[in-house]
C-alpha cells in the first residue's frame, strides 16, 4: 500500500514504528517519484529535528558494536530516553546486496517499546555509512527519539563521514596482540571523541589498563577536536554492562560542553552544508546523465576513463566543461 506524505507524517510524529520504516524506505528509494515524495516530506518535518544526541560508533569487526549498541540503548531507555539505531550493513559490491543482520543480533533492544532499529545498505556508499544516513536520521528526530546510535560497517573505511554526521563519534577499541596501537590510523584518532576499551574481564585488566596509557600518550600528540576536552579513554565490558554508565556521563558531559562554547549550534551548521554540497554534486550528476546529449557525453567520457585512453580526473573534468558550455 502506498502512504500519502500526510500519513507518514502523521505515522512519524506519533511513533507508528512501521510508518516511520515506510518513511525511511521512501527516502532511500532512488525512483524520481519516491524522491519528489521524500523531498517534501523531509521538508515538512524539519521543523520537528536537531533534538536529539547522535552518536557515531566505529571499531574493527569483533570489537562488539552491537553488543555495545544493544546493552548502551538499554540503558539510555533507563535514563527515561528514546533511543533509535541506524545499523549499516556492508552491501555487496556485485549486487548491493547486504545481509541486514543487526536487527536481529540486537534481540533484547528490539523488544523495547523506546527503541528503533534501521538496518540499511551501504549500497558500496564510502565511510561506513549510507547516502540517506542523514536524512534518515531527521525522520528519527521527527518521531521523538532522544538518542540516535549510528553503527558504521567498521572495515576500515574512511570514517570522516559518520563524524560529519554526529555529535559524538565513538571509538570502540579491544585488547588484541603485539602493539595496541597498530592498525589504529591518525586520521580515527583525530576524529573521535571517547574511547572505549571493550571486552575487558579480570584477566586482561592489566593489558587493557597499559593500552588505555598507550592510547592517552598517542592522544596527547594530536591536537584537540574540542578545546577544554581531554578525550576519556574508559574500559569496561558492553556484555556485562560494565563502563556503559561513565559512557553515557561522558557524552553529557561533551554535548554541555560543546553548547557552553557555542560550538553545538556551529558544527551542526557545518555538517547540514556538507550534506548541501554533496547533494548539489549529485542532483547536478544526475541532470547531466539524463539530457540527451550529456548522457552520449557520460558514456563516452566513461569509456575514456576506463579504458585508461586518458586520465579519470581528465574525462571529468572534459565532460563537466562540455555539459555547462552546451556543447
């Protein structure tokens, strides 16, 4: 069944989980009818956004994130809060595919009435997030959820993505073997906001406890993100809901602060212009594609590029200049 824009509106801003699927689904949709249709209803609903907390959460794979996400909602409900997940799946690069698991291995968090869990498809979309995140994340806001927990796919993508979406960005990290600080690149470490040691139990207390002065002594060489912030580097175990109060403190701690600068208001205006630029590249992209004489171009450009009969950046750039000159 079909869903006028004044039904899913009216689904969102009551907390009919299932309208406020259909909602989500309409925006991903890449049909020009479903975008007509999105585009007005997120324009109908922004007066109802940027009330919430968005978290970001990134980690290796096996560093527990939907442990974590399931245990760490759970306990933003017992604080009287509305929590919604956005789990991105990694889609396959042959059919954009994607396994949607999420949902399922958040069983517990699923059942609650407070919760909302959004699997969706990287569809191959760079950062560890997908294309929609964002306004995905405005339909959220609009039914009333306090929290919104993003889980990136975590393989090693770039992640500035998630941080130019969120408010906290959120490093999960485990005690693995040899360096701690192997594999951790700069450019994450310059990112986040708080680090969590996961899965530490009695018996590697004292490994977690030097990684954690490790990662402070690497900290200390980065310039801060947030003045007056030092990024807390925790330790704790998600499973057994051990550290995930002194988290949430934490992030309350960091979003005040960041309102107490003005700083809040500011970032956000800069990550609403982000998103601004990238869909004026892609509306422009696909204006281009669809003109009759820019999509002979498109081709044929394409064909260069592949066929290495010039450089990719070349092809664009002759392509561009051909399209806006009306050639």
């Amino acid at each position: 069944m079909k869903f006028s824009t004044e039904e899913l509106i009216e689904g969102i801003r009551s907390g009919n989980k299932r309208l406020i699927a259909k909602a989500i689904t309409l925006v991903e949709s890449k049909k020009a009818e479903h975008r007509n249709q999105a585009e007005e209803l997120l324009k109908q609903i922004m007066p109802f956004t940027g009330k919430s907390v968005r978290v970001g959460i990134t980690g290796v794979p096996g560093a527990g994130k939907s442990t974590f996400i399931e245990n760490f909602g759970r306990l933003v409900i017992s604080h009287g809060k509305k929590v919604a997940v956005l789990a991105i799946d990694p889609s396959s690069s042959i059919n954009k595919g994607s396994i949607l698991g999420d949902k399922t291995r958040m069983e517990e968090l699923a059942k609650e009435e407070n919760a909302f869990i959004r699997p969706s498809p990287s569809s191959g979309f760079l950062g560890g997030v997908a294309n929609t995140t964002f306004e995905t994340m405005m339909i959220c806001e609009a039914a009333g959820y306090d929290y919104i927990l993003i889980e990136t796919v975590g393989v090693g993508q770039s992640e500035v993505l998630v941080a130019d979406i969120t408010d906290v960005f959120l490093f999960l990290k485990i005690i693995g073997g040899g360096d701690e600080l192997q594999g951790i690149k700069r450019g994450i470490m310059e990112m986040v906001d708080l680090i969590f040691i996961n899965k530490v139990d009695q018996d590697n207390l004292q490994k977690a406890k030097n990684t954690r002065l490790e990662l402070k002594r690497a900290l200390d060489f980065i310039p801060p993100k947030e003045k007056d912030w030092k990024i807390p580097v925790l330790l704790g175990s998600a499973l057994y809901n051990e550290g995930l109060e002194e988290i949430y403190t934490k992030i309350d701690e960091f979003i005040s602060l960041k309102k107490k600068a003005g700083r809040f208001n500011e970032v956000r205006t800069h990550q609403a212009e982000k998103r601004f630029e990238y869909w004026v590249q892609e509306y422009i992209l696909a204006m281009m594609k669809k003109s009759s004489s820019g999509e002979e171009a498109y081709i044929q450009h394409k064909k260069n590029a592949s066929e290495m009969v010039s450089n990719p950046s070349t092809e664009a750039k002759l392509f561009v200049e051909k399209f806006l000159s009306g050639d």
